[in-house]
C-alpha cells in the first residue's frame, strides 16, 4: 500500500513539472567557444578564482556574434557569453560568398588583414579568424595577422572589427 502511494504521488509531481516546463526554441544560431582562460584576482583575502570564455555565435547566413564572459566555473562563463553573443549580432554582408572588399583592423596589438578571394578558392585565414568567418558564411577569404599578438581574444575583436568596417558598394 504504502509503494502504490509513493508512485501515485510521483506521477503526479511528474505531471505538474511537465505542465510548467517550457520546451526552448531551437535556435538557427550555431556557437562556437573560441578562448577559455583561468583568471585570478589578487584580493586582500587571498587568490579568486574565475573562468573567461570567448563565445561566437552565427547563422552562416551573414549574422555574427562575439562576446566574453566570467564565471565561477566553465559552464557558468560559456552559458554567460553565448547569452551575451546572440545580443550581439551584427550583419555582415556577405556578396557571392566572400567579402565586398579589401578590410584592415587593429584591436589592442592584434591586426587583421581580409582580402575577397575569388570563387571555390576556400577560406584561407587561420584560428579564430577562421571559425569567425565561417560562423558568419563566407566562404571565400584570405587572411592574415600582421601583428605578432597571440592573443585569441584580441584576434577576434579585431577581426569583428574588421568586418564592422565592410561596406557594399
């Protein structure tokens, strides 16, 4: 008597969590983590220890995103970022899948070079200018990095940068 009532009152908080829970909408975005550091804070107390993530999202389609987050652990700071990406999206206009014209950015010590490449040639950039370009639906580029910067946070906010500046003509 006593397991019967169990699974009755189981069945029915079952049911009630079934009836409140919303199924999410699948998103035609598609993310990609570009950059995961460990980051401390020297306080007073001792050492913080926090997670930055560096989240693209795009559609392939000529939309992209980029954002940077923190959190306490990993799945905090990704969550965090690609929430932060989708409010972040811009247009980039994509003309017979590459770029409209020749674009140069800097951020920080980070500098990017995008060149139009012609058709079937393929996306010649390397990394984070790659995974960006591709997330946004170009098909045909070349790049290059002509600073000596590393940093792949600084590569993609020059990058993003550098596609802000494209114009159709």
């Amino acid at each position: 008597m006593f397991s019967k009532l169990n699974i009755l009152l189981a069945t029915i908080s079952n049911m009630k969590r079934e009836r409140f829970s919303k199924p999410k909408p699948k998103s035609e975005f598609e993310s990609q983590m570009l950059d995961l550091a460990r980051v401390t804070k020297v306080t007073g107390g001792g050492k913080r220890l926090r997670f930055r993530a560096v989240v693209a999202v795009g559609n392939k389609k000529g939309k992209i995103g980029l954002a940077v987050a923190k959190g306490k652990d990993v799945q905090q700071a990704v969550e965090k970022a690609t929430r932060l990406a989708h409010r972040n999206i811009m247009v980039v206009p994509v003309v017979e899948n590459t770029i409209p014209h020749e674009v140069e950015a800097k951020f920080g010590p980070a500098k990017v070079l995008l060149k139009p490449q012609g058709k079937g040639l393929g996306l010649v950039a390397g990394g984070v200018v790659r995974v960006i370009c591709h997330l946004a639906g170009i098909k045909d580029i070349s790049s290059k990095l002509i600073s000596r910067s590393r940093n792949k946070l600084n590569i993609a906010q020059a990058t993003i940068a550098a596609l802000k500046q494209l114009k159709i003509k």
